[in-house]
C-alpha cells in the first residue's frame, strides 16, 4: 500500500539530498524552477527552497484490492 505525493521541500529538508527525505518517502523527482530532475540527477542532490518533490510513501489508510 503506497501513495503517490507531490508536495513542496520542507524547511529541514533545504541542504539535504532527495534520498533523505523527513517524510521517510522515497523520492522519484523534484520540480526546480518548473524543470523536472529524476533522482538520478545531480540536482537531487542538494534540495533548494521552493522545490516541489514527488515521493512515494506508504499508506496506512489506503484499501487492499
């Protein structure tokens, strides 16, 4: 059960990496200045104010199929 979420960096996120994310989600992507990065990107590995990222988290509230 995982959910897909887009969501604005946090301010204890600012300076950290795209795979350390406070959430404990796995981030897939940021969005920088309108401009997607993927996590393989060197971009991802320093967030900035303003980023929007894209992460998978997991769902406790999400029904089974």
């Amino acid at each position: 059960k995982v959910q897909l979420r887009e969501r604005p960096v946090s301010a204890e996120e600012i300076g950290r990496s795209l795979d350390q994310l406070a959430s404990g989600g796995r981030g897939l992507r940021i969005y920088r200045d309108g401009k997607p990065y993927g996590f393989w990107e060197t971009a991802t590995e320093r967030l900035e104010a303003g980023d929007v990222i894209v992460e998978v988290i997991r769902c406790d509230t999400c029904e089974a199929d």
